[in-house]
C-alpha cells in the first residue's frame, strides 16, 4: 500500500474522531509511528496537561497533547501525528497546532504533524517538529 493510502486513512480516522467531539472545536489527532496507530485522541474541556499550566494555557486539552499523553516515551521519539478539525457546517477547517502544542510536541520527540488547512490547494499540509 502507497504511504499516500495510508496517511488518506490515518486521516479519515481523525476525521471521524473529530465529528465525534462534543465541543464547538472539533480536532480529532492520530499518533502513528512506521505507519502503525499508536494512540488517538480529540480535544476536551474537562482535561488540561501540567505542560499547559505552566505555559499559561489552562482553557482544554488540545487533541495533540490528548494523543500524546499516555504513551511511552520511547514509543513517542519519531512519532508522526495527524491532525483534523471539522468545522460546524462539516467542512475541514485549520487544525495546525498552537505555539504551546508545538514546543511540548518537540519536547516530547515528535517527528512530523500532518494538519488539515483550508487555505492550502491539497486542504492537508505538515510541519516537521524535529530535524531528524
Ligand atoms: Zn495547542
């Protein structure tokens, strides 16, 4: 199976997740590695991260965090994640993370987030969180 087949399912897997969330934010996250599903995770209102006090960030869980929380350190070095939002009227809507997802994503060894973004011409684009 093409890469391409497999990051269109992890993907729609977030997508479905993301309809799934009962806040007015809908982000649905996928955390891969070698192409396999290591965790998911949505945003929540009723859990934040330590991470996100001491930033200053108490309001929700972002699904980002929510996918990484709970999985081995080891497991998560070089892990890829994919982002999805769906907007109320169930179109896509822009799902790149936040400043503050992004350091505790580099902190936490991330390789690489796929995000779903409007504006770009494929609606999907990606940022490699760590260099290597
Ligand atoms: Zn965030």
């Amino acid at each position: 199976m093409a890469y391409a087949d497999i990051e269109s399912r992890f993907f729609r897997l977030a997508q479905a997740i993301s309809r799934t969330v009962p806040d007015r934010v809908k982000i649905g996250a996928v955390l891969t590695k070698n192409r396999k599903i290591l965790s998911v995770g949505f945003n929540r209102m009723d859990k934040t991260h330590t991470a996100m006090d001491r930033l200053g960030c108490k309001k929700r869980l972002h699904a980002e965090l929510s996918a990484v929380i709970g999985v081995r350190w080891s497991d998560v070095q070089g892990a890829v994640l994919f982002l999805y939002r769906t907007m109320r009227n169930g179109k896509l809507g822009m799902s790149r993370p936040c400043c503050h997802c992004q350091i505790i994503l580099r902190n936490a060894g991330i390789r690489r987030v796929y995000y779903t973004d409007p504006s770009h011409p494929n609606s999907v684009d990606f940022m490699d969180i760590r260099g290597r």
